[in-house]
C-alpha cells in the first residue's frame, strides 16, 4: 500500500510530465503555423484565400514559382512574393476589368463574327497585350474580308 505522500507524489509527476507535453506540442503547432503564415496585400476583388492558393500549392513552394503562377493567372498586372521573418508576404496589384467590348464603325463584318475572333471579353481582365493583338485582328478582318468561292 501507498503512503499518501507517494500518492501526491505520484500525482504531481504526471501532472508535470502532462504540462511539459502540452507546452512542447503547443511551440511545435504554433512555429509550424507561424512559418507558413501567408500576408496578402493590395487586392480589391480577387480574395485573399484565392491567392493564397497559389502561393501554398507550388510544388516547390518558392516564392519565385508562386509569382509565376499568379501572373499567369491573367488576374493580376504586377505580384511580389518575398519572405519578411517566418511570414510569406504576397503583394499584388489587379488588372482592371473590361467592362465591355463594343465594336463602332463596321459596317462589313457582323458584330458576332468579330466577337469569336477577339480574346477581350466583357468582365474579363484588362491586359495591354490582349487589346493590341485584338486590335490587329479586327483590322485585317475589316481590310481583307474573305472573298467568296469561286464557281
């Protein structure tokens, strides 16, 4: 039989060894969590988490792989993912939104063909490259309408 001061005894090492337990999962929990901390910055319509996405699903998880991805995305003009202590800071800046696209002055080619052709579309992301190109392609449509079979 146990004297009552070994019971306490007893008692008070589980409980330390209980607390020592706890308080080590708890630091190891909370670095894992504070290193994979991701800052968001910058956007307006394209949510946080939708961004962070990028970020956590790179393969090899280097800030260099997430920008890429997030550029080629087609949602953003400009990101910059860098590291600032154990948080992974991702600043973006978003391409504006076409509101609509109209096409004035044509009186050649119907207004469906020449929506197929185009690849700026209504609420879609505004991009420099795509108007140009867009632009090239509704020339040569409205110069050079395709002639008709010979019989």
């Amino acid at each position: 039989m146990m004297s009552m001061t070994g019971k306490r005894r007893r008692k008070s090492a589980e409980r330390t060894i209980v607390l020592v337990a706890t308080t080590a999962a708890g630091l190891v929990l909370g670095g894992a969590a504070q290193a994979e901390q991701i800052v968001v910055q910058g956007n307006k319509r394209v949510d946080s988490d939708t961004i962070r996405s990028y970020v956590t699903g790179t393969a090899s998880g280097s800030p260099e792989e997430a920008r890429r991805n997030l550029l080629a995305s087609g949602m953003f003009s400009d990101v910059k993912v860098s590291r600032n202590g154990a948080s992974t800071v991702v600043s973006v800046r978003e391409n504006n939104l076409i509101n609509r696209v109209v096409f004035e002055g044509n009186k050649k080619i119907e207004k469906a063909t020449l929506e197929g052709e185009v690849e700026a579309k209504a609420r879609g992301a505004f991009s420099q490259g795509v108007v140009q190109a867009d632009i090239s392609v509704s020339r040569k449509s409205t110069a050079a309408p395709a002639a008709a079979p010979r019989r």
